[in-house]
C-alpha cells in the first residue's frame, strides 16, 4: 500500500500544482480530479480488503 500512498501524494501534488496554473485546460484538470478520486477510491478499498481478511484470519473469541 506504501506505493498507492506515494502514488497518492504525487497526484495530490501535481493537481495542486496544475490548479494554480493559470493555462490550463480545464478538461484535463477535470480529468487529473478524476484520476486523483480513482486512486483515493482504490486505496480506501486497500485497506478495506485487508481490515476484513485480518478480521476473517483473527475472529472475536
């Protein structure tokens, strides 16, 4: 997971980066957004997946 919360800064980084920019088209601003969403979504599924198997590998006694 540490190279989906690297990959997360980065993008984090870069959007803000290209927000401030005054050029910038806004449809591929739009799409960066986007992009940056799919990669906190997936990582929030990450951690999902791996909370339930630990749960299912270490039952409440």
């Amino acid at each position: 997971m540490k190279v989906r919360d690297t990959a997360i800064d980065a993008s984090s980084k870069l959007l803000d980066a290209a927000s401030r920019h005054r050029d910038i088209d806004p449809d591929w601003l739009a799409e960066l957004r986007e992009h940056h969403e799919d990669l906190v979504s997936a990582r929030r599924d990450d951690q999902r997946l791996v909370d339930d198997t630990y749960r299912q590998l270490h039952p409440p006694r």
